[in-house]
C-alpha cells in the first residue's frame, strides 16, 4: 500500500521530534544542571551544558536526602510484594471460584481504587493512631497494602480470566483441591502478573505524596515529602533540588527503562482494560 | 460435600481482603461522613451532630468558591490538552514510522515519575522573574527570540491555575496516547482498505471511520483524566506551595484538617470530593464490567 510506505513521510517525523522534545526538556534541565559544578550553577546559564562533568550537586543532594531514599526503599518493597500476594490470591477465587455475590463484591472492591483518599484519610489517621502505628512506617505499609488490594485483584483476575478453566477442572479430576490447584497449575504460570502488579505498586508507593505526608513522622518521611520540603526551603539551592529530584526519580526511572513493557501493562490494568 | 467444602474455602480466602476493604473503604466513607457532620473542631474528636452546617458553609465560603473554580479551569485544559496531544501523537506513531518504540518510550516516561519530582522541576522551568533575574522556559524563548511566549505562568492573576495543566499534561498525554494507540491497534486493517477501495482519502477515513471507533477510548481516558483531575494536590504544592489563587479542594481539606484541626469542614470537603468522582466512576465500572461480562 502506498500509504503505509515509509520514505513517502518524512514531515511526520517533524511533530514526533518536537513532541519528544517537549518530554525531554525536564529531564535535560535536571541532568545538566546536576551535573555541574557548584561554580558554574547560575538561572542564567541554566540551559548551558556543564564546562566539566561534576557530582557536586548529586553528592550533597544525597546527603540530604539519604535517610529518605532508605525510607522510601523499605517501605514499597513490603508495600508492593504483600498488596502482590493478596491481589493473587484474590484474582484466583474472582476469576475461577465465582462464588454467590461475586458479582456484587468485585465492582464493589474496585471502586477503592477511584476514591479520593481525602474521604477516607480523617479515620485512617485516628485508625493509625489507635493502634499505635501513626508516625511510622509500618503504618503507610499497611495503607499501601490495603489501598492497593483493589489493583492488584483486579490485574490478577483479569490474567487468570485468561487462563482456560480447563486446566483446572483437569488438575481437580487428579484429585487438587483449590489451595492445591493455586499452588501447582496457576501459581508457575503467574510470574508476569507478579511483575506487573509488583511494579506497579512499587511505582505508586515511592510516589505517593498524600498518605506519606500524613501518616508518617519527619525522621520517616519518604523521599517525596523529604523532596517537597527541601523545595519549599529558601536555604537550598536550586541546582541541589534539581539533583534531588532526579535521585527521588531514579528507582521509577530505572525500573521504566528496564522493564517498561511490564509498566505499560500495569497501565493499561488501571484503565480497566486487562 | 467437596464442593460445598470448597466454595466454603474460596470465600474464605477472600475474606481477609473483602473485610478489609469493607472497613478501610466503605467503613471510613461511613466515618467520614459522620465527621462532616459533626462539629469536630480542635485536637479532640467531638461527634456532636451539627447536620450540615459544614457543607453550608463550604458552599458560602470564598475559599471553596476559588476552589471549585479552579478545579474547572484546571481540568477542562488539562482533559482537553492531553486528549489532543494523546491522540494526535497516537495517530502519528500509527503510520508505521521508524523508530516507533523510542518514540513511545520517551512520550510514556513521565508516568513513572512522581507529582512531587515533576512539580519541582517545573517551577523552575515555570519560573516567573522578569528582567535580568528571568530564567527557566521564559529565558529560552528569550534567547530562541521567542519573546511572545514568555509568560508569567501560574502567578498569572486570575487564571494562573491554567498554567499548572502544562506540568500535568505532560505527565498525563503520554498515557493518554497508549490509550489511543492501544484503541487504533484493535481496528481491523480491513476496514481501512475497504475505505480506500471505495475511494476514501486518508482524511476521510479518520473521520468518518477511525474516529468514531475511538469513541469509546475518548470516555475512558475523560473519565480517567477527569478523576485524576479532581484529585489533583501534589502537583501544585511542588510547583507553587499552598496559596490561595491556586487553591484546589484537596489541598483546602488538607490544610484545613491537619494544619488548621477543623475536622468537620475536612471531612465535608472530603465527601464533596468523594461524591463528585463516583458521579464518574460509578456508571463507568458498571458500563465497563457489563460489557467485560457480554463479551
């Protein structure tokens, strides 16, 4: 087909670069200017390249935000691999086991997933501290756990929907009962579902403002409250907020690049379309 | 007696995770919704009930006026922008260029970034001095002798709040074309040749056939787009801080809840908020699960 020639098109290339350009400027602006040395730092020459490749602001940028960075790491990790197990476990009896109700229960699971958290997040505080975990980080641990069932069950349910019910029904003549079918026919097949869902949870854990600003203590803030704050300061300079920004986006960035696809389909879970 | 012995077990795997979301989401609504009533005001929970002095008040309250406005200015730029470029880049990528996967990967980046960190790098971008103190995108445009676009951006008076829908479209168009593009995939190339048999140019099919089958995507991404919309409070405190030109529902609930201990208007705020995303959401999971259970 003529139009599906590639060399006929070249002007589409034009709005595609400016396009890309337009997604890159922050980030050529973060890196540039982490780059540089602390003398060269100046809002005239901000869109400059570095004279020299320096770590001055990355290296004072971390010694800031350290102790937030290792907040942040221990708590998606738990955060991302519990709400994991649950959704899996969930997505199992939703998609095979349509109990009476189901019906009922699993729209109703979902819709925690669209609630604004400023309806629920008044009890939530009084509910931390009544069990005592205001302050901490098991605390947001757990609201990530729980607030993230609905995403998870549902990313699940949706890959196990796919799976034939046949293999089941065959693993249940063969004498399985359904912890024992979970475990030996669906469990082995589930790896690209636990790095979707995992992912994805990682991701909105270490990104999370709301919950982290309010259930934790300043010594367990996570990077993005530390970030937020250090922003709002006078004393710091620009130039550290930049490479501060760019630390506190490494760990999302990273996992983007590397497994991108599996992020792009954790994407697509939220838009309800598995 | 197997069979009921299971369906016994299957419900009670799920229990767990149903009790909690019985509590933690329905149960606090319920909580919430009892504070927004009551005339909680200090550090010491007091349910004594008001009936709806609070949303009254909201309603007669300035503050809350400038609220919903700019959650309206907001979201209507921010929806219709990241539609557009959504769909336009999808459309483009959809041409079977070169290079199509980088193209995608740089588009969906800032989806895997933060509010916070977008928020900070962008009030530096959007920074508003004039003169020899300009910087960021003003001082690009200057010296690219772009002098008409330098702009004041969100310390704009009056509609400054539409200048926080840059930072957000650009987190938010990159999904928006995966949405697209994912739409455009699923149409059979069938119906693209028939159209160019009987005589369709390349315009036309996009509007007479390929837009059309896009409908669908378009409400999903609204919804979506929307709701993150009436949500939206990180982006603007790491841009510009709490301040009242810029001031949106869920950053009001916050201050005035933990900074401010006026837990009743909190709560009112927070089921405003909670009514006007269900008006959404709520026919939308039943439109989507209903067609998910024909299919």
């Amino acid at each position: 087909m003529m139009s599906r020639l590639r060399s006929h098109r070249w002007w589409i290339y034009i709005p595609l670069l400016m396009a890309a350009l337009f997604y890159l400027i922050p980030m050529y602006v973060m890196l540039v200017t982490g780059f540089k040395g602390f003398d060269e730092v100046s809002l005239k020459t901000m869109w400059d390249l570095p004279k020299a490749i320096r770590f001055d602001n990355f290296i004072e940028a971390y010694q800031k935000l350290a102790p937030f960075l290792w907040n942040s790491l221990n708590m998606v990790f738990p955060a991302a691999i519990i709400s994991s197990i649950l959704g899996s476990v969930n997505g199992y009896v939703l998609a095979k086991w349509k109990f009476k109700g189901a019906n009922i229960i699993f729209p109703a699971i979902l819709f925690g997933m669209f609630i604004p958290y400023q309806s629920i997040i008044i009890p939530l505080v009084e509910f931390m501290r009544d069990v005592n975990m205001y302050g901490g980080l098991p605390g947001l641990v757990l609201a990530h756990v729980i607030y993230g069932i609905p995403i998870t069950t549902l990313t699940f349910r949706n890959y196990y929907a796919n799976v034939p019910t046949e293999l089941i029904e065959a693993s249940r003549i063969d004498g399985c009962g359904i912890l024992s079918s979970f475990w030996h026919i669906l469990l082995p097949i589930s790896a690209p579902a636990f790095v979707v869902v995992i992912i994805w949870q990682f991701t909105s854990a270490w990104n999370d403002f709301l919950f982290a600003v309010v259930l934790t203590s300043p010594s367990n803030w996570p990077i993005t409250v530390a970030l937020n704050n250090m922003a709002g300061s006078q004393i710091i300079a620009w130039n550290v907020q930049m490479a501060g920004s760019f630390l506190a986006a490494l760990p999302t960035l990273l996992i983007y690049i590397f497994l991108g696809r599996y992020f792009l389909r954790g994407l697509m879970a939220g838009a309800l379309k598995g | 007696m197997r069979i009921k012995r299971e369906t016994v077990l299957s419900v009670a795997l799920v229990t767990p995770s149903i009790l909690a979301i019985a509590v933690f989401v329905y149960g606090f609504i319920g909580w919430t919704a009892r504070v927004s009533v009551s005339q909680w005001k200090g550090l010491l929970p007091d349910y004594t009930f008001v009936g709806l002095e609070n949303f009254i008040g909201l309603f007669n309250d300035p503050r809350f006026h400038i609220d919903i406005r700019n959650t309206l200015i907001f979201t209507i730029i921010f929806v219709i922008g990241s539609l557009i470029i959504g769909l336009g880049l999808a459309i483009l990528l959809d041409q079977n260029i070169k290079g199509e996967g980088i193209f995608r990967s740089l588009y969906l980046f800032p989806m895997a970034i933060s509010f916070i960190v977008t928020g900070v790098v962008w009030r530096w971008l959007m920074n508003p001095a004039a003169g020899s103190r300009m910087s960021g995108l003003n001082l690009l445009f200057d010296s690219l002798g772009l002098d008409f676009l330098v702009s004041q951006w969100h310390t704009t008076p009056y509609w400054g709040i539409a200048f926080i829908a840059i930072p957000a479209i650009w987190q938010m168009s990159g999904y928006t074309m995966a949405l697209y593009l994912g739409g455009l995939r699923g149409i059979p190339v069938q119906l693209r040749e028939a159209a160019q048999v009987d005589g369709a140019n390349e315009f036309q099919i996009y509007r007479f056939i390929i837009l059309p089958l896009l409908r669908p995507i378009t409400l999903s991404a609204m919804i979506i787009l929307g709701h993150i919309s009436l949500k939206v409070f990180d982006l603007i405190i790491a841009v510009a801080g709490k301040q009242l030109p810029l001031d949106v529902p869920a950053i009001y609930m916050w201050q005035t809840t933990f900074d401010g201990y006026f837990f009743g208007r909190g709560a009112a705020i927070g089921i405003l908020l909670l009514l006007s995303v269900a008006v959404l959401i709520i026919p939308y999971l039943i439109f989507t699960l209903r067609t998910e259970a024909e299919l």
